[in-house]
C-alpha cells in the first residue's frame, strides 16, 4: 500500500510580505504541498509551467505551485534540477526563496510560517538572503536591487552580507548569463517604484553595472562635488540619477507605461547628453550620441513604445531648449516632424523627458519655461478647424496648404503676444 499524503495549501510569497506591512496585496500565489499534478489537473487547474509544475485555478485566475526544491545544474537563472515529490515539505520549498521576508507562508486558516526569520526582518526592515545558495540565481541581484528601489520608503536596507553576496555573483560574471529579456523585467518594475535611482545605485555600488549596462556604467563615477558642473565626468551618474529622480516626482500619478517609458528616456537623454560632450565643452556629434542609445535599447529589447520615446528624446532635447531662438517656421517643422498633432499624449510625454532633464542639469531648478511655451504654441494651434477648410472649398492638396498656414499665423500670432508680454514685464 502506497503512502498517503495530505494535501496542504499555503499562501506565500509577496502576498504575506505585504499583507504585513499593512501594503495592498496585488497578487496571491500559493503553494501546494502533498501534492501531485495530476491531483490538481483532476480539481480542474491548467498546468501553464514547463520546467516545474505550475498550474492556474480556473476561478480566481491566482497561481499554484508544487512544492519543490532545486538542485544547481548549470549558469545562469534557469539551470536548475526541480524536484517537487510530494514529500518536499513547506521548509523545503521556503528555503530555496531569495529573501527572508519573502520566505513567510499563512495557511487557510491564518496561521504564519516563518522558519527563517522573516517577520523579525520585516520590523528591523532588512533585505536578507536566506542561505548561500541565494549566489546560484544571478537574478536575484536584480530582485534584491529591486526590493530595495521599493521598500526605500519604508527604510529598508540591504544586509550587509547579502550585498557580498551579490557582488561575488557580479564578480563571477554570472549576470551575464540572464536574458535582455529578464533585465529589462526587473529594470521596468524597478523604473515604476518611488525610488528608482536606488536600484540603479545598488548595481553600480557592487559591480553589476558594469555587466548589465556598460554604457552607463562607464560614466558612474560618484563624487560630494557640486553638481552645478553638469557635464564633468566626477558627476554623471548622479546627473543622470537626478534627471531620474525628477521624472518620477513628475509622473506620480501616471500608467505603468507612462512611468516606464518617461523615466527610462529620461536615464537615457542624460546619457546622450554627457556621451556627446567632451572636455572644455565642445560636443562631439549628436548623431553619435543618438546612435548609441538606440543601440542600448535594443540591447535591452526595450518596448517599441518606450524606445521611440526615448529615441525622440535624445534627438530633439536640444533642440526644445533652444525654442525661444527658433521661428515660427521652425517650430512648426518641430511639430510636424513629432507628430505631435497625430501623437499628442506622447508629445506631452518629450516634454515631460526635457523637463526632468533640465532640472537635473541644473539641480534646484523648479521651473522649465520651455515646455511651457512650446506646448502654448502648440495648443494655438488646436483652434483651427479643418471642417471648415474643407467647407470653405479647400480640396486635396489645397486643405493641407491652408491647414499649415493657419497654423503658422497661430504660431506667430502666439510668438508675438510672448514677446509683447515679455517686454511689458
């Protein structure tokens, strides 16, 4: 007679993390223990892992594993042996997690599990690996980096120890086996934190950078100096970490994709911005600098959406800051060359990018008056109405001439009340 197991379910992971510290719970996953697959394809799960029995309840589309345990086979993030024989026990399975605050499990009943001290890390608020398998995954550098962008408002630190760890794994150029795919995972969810440059940070301070982003890395350099120098070397990363944190101050209460796509752009239009200058101020070719990030956010497989942003970004930063010495005519190539009339939202999004930028170039500085006025030319440019063009009997290529015209007088009607204001101040 074959051994009898008592199938046991628990809930795991970030749900208890957070559940803890009083932080809305998102997402609930669970694991299973005393269990077989095909006990759980008979409740009607859908099995959705391939390496590892994973499988999706039905009504509550929430996500159930097998207890397991894991075994080192190769580099990288996936080489690994699962064992999940219904005789792992929850230990087992909590032990191979990353972290002790995401090693706590509740059962159906309330009641906590935390064999690795969890909850006592939770109060002290320490990010603390569990064992030292925690070096044979590269990715949770990026996870624990990524922790620490989160819960930064809630002075959490990274143990000592732990930052060992990470950057003996950095050390052994284990980070080079992870996926752009993965990186840029981690990279996007950090970028949607409150405290993005902290992530950023972690990875230079242990050497993981320089793996993951060696375009970046290259101008890490940390220094007390003052930052009114904006393009000396001692000081670019923390122009780029300002410009990073002033986008995230401006997009609070945007979507994930808009987070993402203005915070990433605005890493990368600082970046462009010192790679094209060189010593004694002169600048190298903006082409150079405009190649170079392209080229990075194919490297990281970056999102079309926030590629193009970013992309637009580097090229036309410049550009926008010179606006009060640009005509009508110029400003209107500007628009018609973003697209802004077909594209607006991301129009809004470049000006968003040039904003941050621009305080971070020169520190305290609240205001950038050129967004301001550029999106005033802009909306001057709104009031016409193309049904009338075509009612007044514009036809074809007529409507497209009279359409611009209207909007360059606009433009210049709004150039000349700027200026008349200007001059009564």
């Amino acid at each position: 007679m074959g051994l009898i197991y008592i199938m046991q379910v628990y809930l795991v992971g970030g749900a208890v993390r957070d559940q803890l510290l009083n932080i809305e719970v998102k997402d609930r996953d669970w694991v299973v223990v005393g269990a077989t697959p095909q006990q759980l394809l008979q409740k009607g799960y859908i099995q959705v892992g391939k390496t590892f029995p994973v499988f999706i309840d039905p009504q509550y589309k929430e996500e159930y594993a097998l207890a397991r345990t894991e075994k080192k086979s190769g580099t990288g993030y996936t080489g690994f042996i699962c064992n999940f024989d219904p005789t792992v026990t929850l230990e087992q399975d909590l032990i191979r997690r990353d972290l002790t605050i995401n090693a706590i499990a509740q059962d159906q009943q309330g009641n906590l599990y935390d064999p690795y001290g969890g909850i006592k890390d939770l109060n002290l608020g320490i990010l603390r690996h569990i064992s030292s398998s925690f070096i044979e995954d590269p990715l949770r550098v990026l996870r624990v980096a990524r922790f620490a962008a989160r819960y930064f408002y809630l002075n959490f630190k990274i143990a000592p120890e732990t930052i060992e760890l990470m950057t003996q794994i950095a050390l052994q150029g284990e980070l080079q086996h992870l996926s752009a795919e993965r990186i840029w995972l981690e990279t996007e969810k950090a970028l949607q934190t409150q405290n993005p440059e902290i992530y950023f940070e972690i990875l230079y301070k242990i050497g993981a950078l320089k793996q993951l982003l060696p375009k970046l890395s290259n101008l890490c350099v940390f220094s007390s100096h003052n930052l009114s120098d904006s393009h000396s070397r001692m000081n670019s990363f923390s122009r780029i970490m300002l410009a990073l944190q002033n986008a995230t101050k401006l997009t609070g209460n945007y979507s994930s994709q808009s987070k993402n796509a203005i915070r990433f752009s605005a890493i990368c239009c600082a970046l462009k911005d010192i790679l094209t200058f060189k010593d004694n101020n002169y600048y190298e070719s903006e082409e150079k600098g405009n190649i170079l990030i392209k080229s990075l956010c194919e490297t990281l497989k970056i999102p079309h959406y926030i590629k193009d942003l970013a992309c637009l970004s580097c090229k036309y930063y410049n550009l926008i800051n010179k606006v009060f010495q640009l005509n009508p005519e110029e400003v209107l190539r500007l628009f018609s060359e973003l697209d802004c009339w077909r594209r607006p939202e991301r129009f809004k999004e470049l000006l968003l990018v040039c904003t941050a930028n621009q305080k971070g170039l020169e520190g305290k500085k609240m205001y950038y008056p050129q967004a301001d006025f550029i999106f005033q030319l802009y909306q001057s440019t709104l009031e016409i109405n193309i049904k009338k063009i075509i009612a007044d009997g514009f036809q074809k290529e007529e409507i497209k001439k009279e359409l611009t015209r209207q909007r360059l007088y606009m433009v210049q009607q709004t150039y000349k009340n700027f200026l008349h204001n200007r001059n009564m101040n």
